[in-house]
C-alpha cells in the first residue's frame, strides 16, 4: 500500500488566499513555562492556532455557499474518506478553463474527481494568485450530471477568480459535492484505481476547514 500527501504545510504568517488573514500559530502553554506543573524532566507544550477556514489545502462544503447547506458536524466519515478517485490532467500550459472536453473522457460516476493542472508548482509565489486554472461552469454542470463525488483541484480556486461570479461553487456546493482546493503533488498519483480521503474535524457551523488529503493505491 502506497500514500500520497496532497497537502500543503500550513505555518505561521502562511498567506493561502490574498485578502483573508494568514494563521497565527503560537504558544498558549510553552515547554518552559509548563516546568513548574509537573515534575521535573516532564514539560509539555500546547499550541494556540487562529485562522480562517480557508486555509492550506482544504475542503469546502456546501455551509460554505449556503446559509442551510451542510457543514462538517452532518458528514460520515465515509462520505470523505476511501472514495474511488480518478485524476485528469488539465494542465495550465495548454488552457486555463478546464472545459467538457478535457474531462468527458473519463469515467467520474461515483468518483472523487482530482483535477490536475500543474498550478501547484506555483505555492508560496505571487505568481500563485493571479490567472489561475478553474473549473468553467459547463464543466461543473457535466460533472454533476456525471455523478462526481467530490471535486478536487490543485489550484488558487475552482473559480475563475477575475470576476465576482462562482459557478463552479454554486453547482457543486448546491448539489452537495465537496471541493478539494489548494491541492499539491497530483503528479504523484495514478490516473485512476487508487482511493481519496480529505477528512476534517467534526465542526459545527463551518463551510471550509484545512484537510490532511491523501491518495492511497
């Protein structure tokens, strides 16, 4: 059995997405300070995080799009984990818009659809955030009918984000079909015959949340 990590590492000061804060990472209890609980040679460190949902590699459902869409308290953890995957390769050398005919070659029925356009080689740059592969919404509206899953993409956004519309968001998250976003290493993992998992924590009250995604075949 083999593992892929498709995630990216979160750190301090990260910036995942321009415009939302990066993650403030630090202590609430360092090793040091922890001394004078316990006895001696035995010290403990716990951590402090704030971040907004949208951040790394994470998963959108559809609270995120929808006031009474479903968050992450509602899924098993079999809708998000073990899903039969495929991956299609769009890369963004040859176009931005992943379109139908990029796509309508592969078998998505029943599938967690990663959508690999290379836009990953790109993290941590300026160059990441500006005209980034998307899904179109004639994409999205076929992977629908096909009967994808969850949809994933190694790039800034599903959407093409140089407007203010979010089709590919809006079908999906509305037809309750997770959205993998911020993915990284694709190129690492098979075509297909290989499962997909992108579990978060068991929040209430949240449209998108990091993941640890991984591919295992």
């Amino acid at each position: 059995m083999r593992y892929v990590d498709l995630s990216h590492t979160i750190w301090d000061g990260l910036v995942t997405y321009k415009g939302l804060p990066a993650p403030v990472m630090c202590d609430y209890l360092a090793r040091e300070d922890s001394v004078r609980h316990y006895e001696d040679g035995t010290t403990f460190h716990i951590g402090k995080v704030e971040m907004v949902g949208n951040t790394g590699t994470y998963i959108d459902c559809p609270f995120h799009r929808y006031e009474d869409g479903k968050d992450f308290s509602d899924y098993f953890v079999s809708d998000l984990v073990d899903l039969p995957g495929v991956v299609i390769d769009c890369p963004f050398t040859r176009q931005l818009d992943v379109d139908i005919q990029q796509l309508s070659a592969t078998d998505v029925r029943g599938k967690a659809v990663l959508i690999k356009t290379g836009w990953s080689a790109h993290w941590n740059t300026e160059s990441y955030f500006e005209n980034h592969p998307f899904l179109t919404e004639s994409a999205s509206t076929w992977l629908l009918d096909q009967g994808a899953l969850l949809v994933g993409i190694d790039s800034h956004n599903i959407d093409d984000t140089r407007g203010n519309s979010r089709p590919a968001h809006s079908i999906l998250l509305g037809a309750g079909i997770p959205i993998v976003e911020h993915m990284c290493q694709l190129h690492v993992v098979p075509d297909d015959n290989f499962y997909f998992s992108a579990l978060p924590p068991k929040m209430k009250g949240m449209g998108s949340f990091p993941v640890r995604a991984y591919a295992r075949f």
